[in-house]
C-alpha cells in the first residue's frame, strides 16, 4: 500500500476514516503531493537543493493488458527555498543534470506561485517555480485501490525542447499500441510531443507533433475512415470578432486534427467547438478525456472555463459526436456541468492548497461496465476519480 503522510495507507483509507465510505467512494481522491516519494524523483542527484511536490495531478488514464489501470502523474516538483539573495531560480533540465537558473529579482512578478513573469523582453516571458516530469501510478481495475507506483519507469525530461518540464500526459489505446500526447515545456517552444507503448508503461519519444502552444492534443480512441484523429486547442495572442448577432465569442476553442500515421497532422477544415455566448465556460475551452467509441457515436468530456478571479473556475462538460464525421456535433451538454471542483476532496490537505482555485481538469475516461471510471486533476493539486454511470449520458 503506498504511504501518505509517512503512514503505509492510501489518501482513501484516510478520507474513509475522516467519514467517507472508503471502497463504496464513487467520487475520491487517490493520488495526492504526499504519496509522491521524492528520494525516487529525477531530480535527485543533481538539483543539490531541497525540493517539494507543488502538485501531483492531471493524469493521463489507459487501460493496461493486466486488467489494471494506468495513471500517469504529472508531478510538478518546485524548490523549497527559490529565493537566494537578490535573486530567484527556476530549475531546468540539460544533458548533464538539473540546473538552478537565477533571476533579478528585480525584474520579476512573482505574485502567481506557479509561475513569475521576467522583465525584459519584447513580449511576455515567463518562468516557472516547478519543473513537471510524469511518475506511473498503476490501480487496480477499478480504480479504488494503488496496486503500484513505477518510479522506475519515470518520464522526465530528455530533449531541449522539454528543458523546463514534461506536463499533463494523455493516453489513447489504438489497435494495440498506447499513443501518450505530452506538452513539452522550454523557451525554445512550447508544443506537443509523443510517446509510444505496447504495453501501457514503457514509453518511447517520438519527438514533437505539433509546435508552438497547440494544447490539450488528444487522440480519439480508434481511427476514422482509416486515419488517426486528435482533439487540438491552438492559443494565440489575438482574437478576430465575430458579428455582434453570432452565438459565438472569439478565444481558444477545441479543433480538430487528422494524420496518416500519428506523427504527421493535418487540422480538419471543419470548426468544431466553440466558446458560446449563452454557455458558462465563455473564456477558453479545451480537450479533457480521450474520446471514446459508444453505439451513439464518440464521448467526448472537455473543460470550459469561466472567468473569476486569478485561475479561473474550470468545470468537465459533455459531447456526442458522429461516428463517421466527428466535426459534427449531436449532442452538446455545455450549460449543466459533468464534474466541478468539490472543496470537500481537498479538506484534508487543505494546507498543501497553493492557489485558492475551482478548478476540475478531466483527463482520461475507461469503461468499467456499466459506468465510466473518469480521472481529473483537483485544485491542480491531487488525482481525483469519480465513477460515472453510463446512463448519465443516455
């Protein structure tokens, strides 16, 4: 059983003894900052600072061979004390080992703990207080209980273009091989790379898929007419309006993407799904879970994000696509939330809460029969699993 706490039991052996109902759980978290063992970390060795977990969350979620199910954790590792004198360090990853940058602070906005904006440039430039890398944790076939974690089988950063981070892994089960949809962070660019698997835990880079600040790429799970298919969510610095009369409102918005052989990527001419004025996630949207085949057509659950205070509130919505032509929506759920944020999950490690936050980011669904095993990120801070019936979506 992995420890929490320096206790050899889970965070749901804990929450059921604080009053939940521990193995009955429908909706818990099962992964948190504490269960991360960083003598184990990639850092260890060569960073030459302490260091702590700012967040472990954000998994991307697959099916393994063995029945069980596959977690892969983004765990944002920060240092305990970034300020030296009159300057502070953000860590990055090169051939020889991990780095200690130093920064002015003088020249630094450091009011967002994730991240500190660096003055200077031409245009915005940020640097970030954690370097992420990707840690598998392996449940059991419902998702209840931590059967493993495989810190041997870390996923850290390995080229320049991921000198700053490896984040928020995506999983997709096609024919047999497992596709993992990373974003690779650096100053030379900010995009998607890909990593391959036959068996759900060794993982091989492909390199980069799509380039600069193209996010939240995830691959349907199964081809269409013969071709791969990804969700993609281009950002940019500059909007174009739509008419006053249109129900739309211009900013990031989920496209679409198709490929010949999972590395070379073509959008889809079509537009797909697109901030609506009358709908509550007015300020971006962006892919969640890996969409998924039903006799409807495909699931696919995403994140809308409204406006509010720093981060904004992120809640998982729903969608049913065609089948055979997945730009075409036919059932659109983008007013009720699936899942928001639940400050109830996140009571018992309140004090590890850096940003006060309502934020749910969905990342992985599997079938466990008559409902849906779903895997988000809470508060950008835990691994949270909540069970779904099917008839939800009926």
């Amino acid at each position: 059983m992995l420890s929490f706490g320096g206790a050899n039991r889970s965070f749901a052996d804990l929450l059921r003894d604080a009053g939940g109902t521990g193995r009955d759980l429908d909706d818990f978290l099962i992964f948190t900052p504490g269960d991360v063992d960083l003598a184990r970390s990639p850092l260890r060795g060569t960073i030459g600072a302490e260091t702590y977990v700012l967040g472990a969350f954000n998994p991307g979620f697959a099916r393994l061979p063995n029945g069980n199910i596959l977690m892969m954790v983004r765990v944002a590792e920060a240092l305990r004390e970034p300020v030296s004198g009159d300057h502070v360090h953000a860590i990055r990853w090169t051939a020889d080992g991990y780095v200690r940058d130093p920064h002015t602070l003088a020249g630094v906005n450091m009011s967002d703990p994730r991240q500190f904006d660096v003055a200077g440039g031409s245009y915005r430039m940020l640097a970030l207080t954690s370097l992420s890398w990707l840690l598998p944790v392996e449940l059991d076939a419902d998702g209840r209980r931590i059967a493993a974690v495989h810190y041997d089988k870390a996923i850290a950063p390995a080229a320049g273009y991921q000198d700053y981070g490896v984040e928020d892994a995506r999983i997709t089960l096609i024919d047999g091989v497992y596709y993992m949809t990373t974003c690779s962070v650096s100053a030379q660019r900010h995009c998607t790379s890909l990593h391959i698997s036959t068996n759900g835990l060794d993982y091989a880079l492909q390199g980069v898929v799509l380039d600069h600040q193209n996010k939240d790429m995830i691959l349907f799970e199964g081809k269409v007419a013969g071709k791969f298919c990804a969700l993609t969510r281009p950002l940019g610095e500059l909007y174009l309006a739509y008419p006053e009369q249109s129900a739309y409102i211009g900013g990031p918005s989920i496209n679409l993407a198709q490929s010949p052989d999972g590395l070379h990527w073509k959008p889809v001419d079509q537009p797909f799904l697109r901030p609506r004025k009358a709908a509550m996630l007015s300020r971006k949207l962006g892919g969640g879970a890996q969409p998924i085949p039903t006799p409807e057509g495909w699931l696919m659950l995403y994140h809308g994000v409204e406006t509010r205070a720093k981060v904004g509130v992120y809640r998982t919505f729903w969608a049913l696509l065609d089948a055979r032509e997945p730009w075409r929506i036919l059932r659109l759920e983008d007013e009720v939330p699936l899942l928001e944020a639940d400050p109830a999950l996140t009571a018992p490690i309140a004090q590890q809460l850096y940003l006060p936050t309502e934020v749910v980011f969905t990342t992985g669904i599997v079938d466990g029969g008559d409902h849906y095993i779903v895997a988000s990120g809470e508060a950008d801070l835990a691994c949270r699993i909540t069970h779904i019936p099917k008839a939800r979506f009926a």
